[in-house]
C-alpha cells in the first residue's frame, strides 16, 4: 500500500494539515473544511488583486486529499474537479459526502492523462506539489499546461528551495553513514514498524519557469510564501495560458515567457500566505 494511502487509512486529516496538536484524529470536520474555505477565499482575492479574469466553468484541485479546498472552489465554480494519487483520499473524499457539482477523480497515473484538454479555467494546488520528487513533479506541470483552458489561470503553491542556515534544520537532514550507524540503523528496523513517510520535496524555479517559457504560458507571479517552516522555501507562482494560440517563433528565436513582466512580491506577500496553510 502507497504511504498517502497508508496515512489516509490512519489519521486522514492530519495527513492533510499535519498540525502536532491534531495528531490522532483531532481535526474537526467543520474546522478542517473551513481552512479550505479561507484558502479559496485568499486564492481569489490575489487572483482578482492581480487583475485576472477567471472563467469559473470548471475548475481542477491537484493533490485534492479529503477535498477540503475541493469543496470551498465548488462554491465559486459550476464544476470542480479534484484530483489524487491515493485511491484511499478520494474514498474518504467521497464519504464525506457528495456534492453535485464535484467530481473526486483517482490518479495513479504518471500524468494528467484522465483529464481534458483545455478544460480548466483555474487549477489550484496547495501543499500536493511538494510531495512529489521534482521529476514527476515538472511532468505533472507541463501536463497542467495541456488541461487549463485558453485564458485559464494555475495558482501552485510549492516548495522552491532548501534553506539549511538552521544548525538544527541541518541536522535533522544529515544522517551519520558510518558503518557502525549504518548497522545500527538496520538492526533497529528489524524491530521497528515501518514508519509512514511523507515524503517532501523542492522543485527549483528555475526549472519550473523553464517549462512554462518552453509551453508558452504567461507567468503572472512568482509570491514568497511563509507557510511551509524551514528548511523548505516556498512560493506561489501563478501563471496564465494565452487566449491566443501563439505564432510560432521565427527559427532561432527563443519564445519569451511573458509578454508583460511577471509580477514579483518580496518580504511577506500581501495577503500573507493563504491562511490554512500554517499547517505543513
Ligand atoms: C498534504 S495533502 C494536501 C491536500 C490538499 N491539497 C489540501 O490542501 O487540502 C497532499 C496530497 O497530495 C497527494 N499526492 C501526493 N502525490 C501525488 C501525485 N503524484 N498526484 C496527485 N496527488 C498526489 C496526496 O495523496 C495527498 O492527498
């Protein structure tokens, strides 16, 4: 069984905000969905301070979990699509409790191949991307490019960096690979369950801007996000499918990313980050 699948079965929603004072099955329902709600609400008002239209037929929620934001874009949106690699997510996301106009969607898949193209006017994802090794992570991106519709927007939320300046971050990170340490460890597991791991990754801008120049998508806002604690550096970077189908570039010229520069925030982004997002 898949970590995300085992975590799901055992404390789902603190999979989902891993807050150490809801570790044991201590969230509340009303509360947890509501950090949905206030995320959404926080997702449209950067969208709109941003001056950005957005379509709302359908929208697409990537690495949806229990729906939590799910639910609130419902709200906003006649259809919304969410989207997990973990069958046992969208079992739960399901038993929740239906609504209409949601489609909960298992993704085993390497890519968004279930999904349309141009079907979305907004994708969102908070807290999924960093999840995900950073090769697996691009082609879940250039696939995004495929399923937003013209003049569709992404907001991602993910995890750019790892800042190891804390002393004690550092440590955490590096293992003692003496032989000794080594033997140690693997006597230790034979006695030890097998630890649930959440695995968390960084995926360097650099080379998500790359792809987006590549897919000639419009980067609207590369924002600093404080939400994930060190040693990961977080952004949301926001981008925008031409309405346009563009020329092809005359040969030997590289497409530009942007026709407009994109908009870059410093410090504390206003807005701060979307506020359920204190618990990564
Ligand atoms: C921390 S939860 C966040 C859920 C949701 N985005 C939210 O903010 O409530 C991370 C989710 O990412 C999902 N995930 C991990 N890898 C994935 C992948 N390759 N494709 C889709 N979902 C994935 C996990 O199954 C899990 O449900």
């Amino acid at each position: 069984m898949q970590s995300w699948d085992m975590l799901a079965q055992t404390d789902p929603y603190w999979a989902v905000l891993t807050s150490d004072d809801r570790r044991g099955n201590r969230w509340s329902e009303e509360e947890f969905f509501a950090t949905g709600e206030a995320d959404v609400a926080a997702i449209m008002t950067r969208l709109a301070s941003l001056g950005l239209v957005v379509d709302r037929t359908r929208a697409l929620d990537f690495g949806c979990g229990l729906g939590r934001l799910t639910r609130a874009l419902a709200r906003r949106f006649a259809a919304v699509d969410g989207v997990d690699l973990s069958h046992v997510m969208i079992e739960k996301a399901v038993a929740i409790g239906p609504v209409s106009n949601v489609r909960f969607i298992h993704n085993p898949s390497e890519d968004l191949s279930p999904l349309d193209d141009e079907a979305y006017g907004l994708i969102v994802s908070l807290i999924s991307i960093q999840h995900m090794p950073e090769k697996a992570a691009a082609i879940y991106v250039g696939d995004m490019c495929r399923v937003l519709a013209r003049g569709g927007v992404a907001y991602l939320q993910l995890n750019t960096f790892l800042s190891v300046s804390d002393p004690r971050a550092a440590a955490k990170l590096t293992r003692d690979e003496s032989l000794l340490n080594r033997v140690y460890r693997s006597a230790r597991s034979v006695f030890r369950k097998k630890r649930l791991r959440m695995d968390t990754h960084y995926f360097r801008l650099s080379r998500l801007l790359n792809i987006l120049e590549r897919k000639r998508m419009q980067l609207v806002a590369v924002v600093p996000d404080s939400s994930v604690p060190e040693p990961f550096v977080s952004h949301v970077v926001i981008f925008r499918k031409r309405d346009q189908a563009p020329l092809p570039a005359p040969a030997g010229v590289t497409p530009a990313a942007a026709s407009s520069g994109p908009a870059m925030e410093s410090g504390g982004a206003p807005g701060g980050p979307p506020p359920g997002a204190a618990h990564r």
